[in-house]
C-alpha cells in the first residue's frame, strides 16, 4: 500500500511540475528577451513556484490547513531549490554551445510565412536546471515538508 501511495504521489507531484515548469518555461523565454537570463530565471522559476505549492499542497499531499509555518518552510525549501535551479542554468549555460534550432511555416509555394528559432544553449539549461531542482524538492516536500503524520 505504501508504494502505490507513493506511486500516486509522484505522478500528481509531476503533473503539477509539469504545469509548473510551463509557466516557469514561458515567462523565462518571455523575460530572457527584455532582461538578463539569471533575473528572468529567478522570476520564471518563483512563477512556476505559486503554481506548484498550490496544487501539491492541496492535491497531491491533500494538506488543507492553513499553515503559516509550512508557507515559510515552504519558502526556505524553495529558496535553496531557487539557487540550485539559476546556478546551474547559469553554469550550463556558459558551457553549452549556442546553437539554434530553426523551423518555418512555409506556403504551398514555399513563402516563408513565419520562421521560430530555439536557444539549445538556453532549452537544455532550462531542462537540466528544473530536472535537479526538482528532485531536490520532491525529496523535500515528501520527507520534511509535507511529511505525513504516523
């Protein structure tokens, strides 16, 4: 019984990180444009931050009280999830080859109508930062923060 719990546990926690990590995805891509990449990934990564303590508070760990303390053991968890996740965005980043992946929308007589390019360097930083962010804090979440009560 304790693995299937924890089974459904881990499958609600990364479909919230998945709606997390996109709303950390679009605003970092969004605010990569206009600002530095270190800030827009400390803005992205605190968006994508609401979106998961909501919905792995109240549906994936089912806490419904209304806790100050969690919110700021929350907020220190993150915190150090937040410096894992910029640190080593901006490792990566600095060390990955800066190739871009380009695609059009082409008309019947081969016009281009719309032509996208994506970052590797910044696409794959983005990926390896979230994905050890991540387990840092599904470790902490099920073992110190939402840790349930025997």
């Amino acid at each position: 019984m304790a693995i299937y719990q924890a089974g459904k546990q881990l499958t609600k926690f990364i479909i919230s990180g998945i709606l997390a990590v996109g709303v950390d995805f679009v605003v970092y891509f969004i605010l990569s444009q206009y600002i530095g990449t270190n800030e827009s990934k400390a803005l992205s990564f605190c968006s994508g931050m609401i979106v998961t303590y909501n919905l792995n508070k109240y549906w994936t760990w089912r806490q419904t009280d209304k806790n100050n303390k969690r919110l700021s053991l929350f907020a220190m968890l993150y915190f150090a999830a937040l410096i894992i996740n910029v640190s080593t965005n901006s490792f990566l980043i600095n060390r990955i080859p800066n190739y871009l992946f380009r695609f059009s929308l082409e008309s019947e007589v081969q016009q281009i109508i719309q032509s996208y390019a994506l970052s590797l360097d910044k696409f794959l930083a983005f990926f390896f930062a979230t994905a050890l962010s991540a387990t840092a804090t599904f470790i902490g979440q099920k073992y110190w923060l939402f840790k349930q009560k025997d």
